[in-house]
C-alpha cells in the first residue's frame, strides 16, 4: 500500500484576487469538508501535488491530511484543472470517518489480456468500462479492483456482476435496487476483427510485397 501526506496551510483569503495570487506562488487553493465538522480552506505546494497527481493510487487511496502539527485521514474527491494546462487549480478533500462509507470511483485493472483464449484466436479486447464506483468504509478502500480475462474466449462479455469484489466493498450502480439487468452494464469484451481491419491488414502486407519485389528488379538491373 503506498502512503500519501499532504502538507497543507490553513487560509482565510477566499477572494478571487487572492486565489489568483496564490497560483502565482505556486500555491494550490483546497478545502477539506465532512464528517460533520466545517469545511476549512487550504493551501497546498503546486510540485508537491503534482507529483501525488502522477500517481494512480492517490485519487483512490485513504490519505493524511498534515496542518501544522495536526493530522487526519481524508480521501481525494475532485480535482479541478486549468483547460489548457492541465494543471490542478483547486482540490477538494473529504474527511474520512472509521466508521462512515465512502463513495469513491476507483481504476479497473486488467490482467492476462494477451493470454486469454480469444486474444490468442484474434480477437480484439474492448473496455468499455475503465473504472466503477464504489460504496466501502475506509479501511476497505481499494487502490484499483482487479479483473482477470485469463479464461475469456472470442465473442465473450464480462458485466458488472462478474466482477469478484473485495471483502467490504459494494457497486454503488448496483446498491438502488431495481431491475439488475437495467444496471449491469459491460465492462469487457473480446470482439471478431471487423473484415476492414483484416481487408486493410492484407492490402498492407500485399504492398510490402510489391515493395520487395520492385527492390529486387531494380538491384537485377545495376
């Protein structure tokens, strides 16, 4: 399990002016919110929170939140972001109480893809789902669920329901009840190649070919 602290300062200037002037020095505007105590709004070092965002595992992994001398755990919400850059421009963070679920998205990882039966028979993998959101208590926060495809073959779906869960944690699409199959949407599946893929795949190895061929009747003639 990897371990994340965020250092941050407490603010009370919340005008856009002095927000402006805090990206300037290379600050991040923040807040903490939840667990039934007031929001508070922070500060956080620009590099220091651009390195945490690099890592997968951060926007899905119990966190400790440092101000001053004081610590608590907290998990990452959202992250705004400047449309051109791409750099983060304000965080929310949410307090996370022992005893309180969470709802969090977290990233599915998929193993054995080039092993699996219908990729080997030439199939084409689609995901179609890349992450899903969860209910769970904090201690049973996954940093990402693992799906293994090792055993599907061509024309094979894997849904929603077909992924084994960890121990503490629920689907949030499938915890409101209704039709099950309304909700159980797919999350993978190993296609036939269209025939243009494989039309395109030919002509491509044909025009090697002619390629090889004029090489050869050219180096005859020197």
């Amino acid at each position: 399990m990897n371990e994340f602290e965020i250092n941050a300062e407490a603010r009370t200037d919340t005008g856009k002016a002095d927000i402006r002037r805090l990206r300037r020095t290379g600050k991040c505007p923040a807040v903490v919110y939840g667990a039934g105590k007031e929001p508070q709004t922070l500060t956080i070092d620009q590099n220091e929170l651009n390195k945490h965002l690099q890592n997968e595992a951060f926007h899905s992994h119990l966190l400790t939140l440092k101000i001053g001398a004081k610590k608590q755990q907290v998990v990452l919400k959202a992250v705004q972001r400047h449309p051109v850059t791409s750099q983060a421009t304000h965080l929310d963070l949410l307090r996370a109480s022992a005893k309180q679920k969470l709802h969090m998205s977290v990233p599915l990882h998929f193993i054995n893809e080039e092993d699996c039966p219908g990729r080997k028979a030439g199939g084409v993998i689609n995901h179609l789902i890349v992450d899903v959101e969860i209910i769970c208590l904090p201690k049973d926060l996954p940093e990402f669920i693992e799906i293994d495809m090792a055993a599907m073959e061509m024309n094979d779906t894997l849904h929603l329901t077909d992924i084994p869960l960890p121990k503490g944690i629920e689907l949030t699409v499938l915890s409101h009840g209704g039709d099950i199959h309304d909700q159980d949407q797919p999350v993978v599946n190993i296609a036939e190649p269209r025939v243009e893929e494989i039309i395109e795949d030919e002509e491509a190895e044909a025009g090697e070919g002619e390629e090889g061929e004029a090489g050869e009747e050219a180096a005859d003639e020197e």
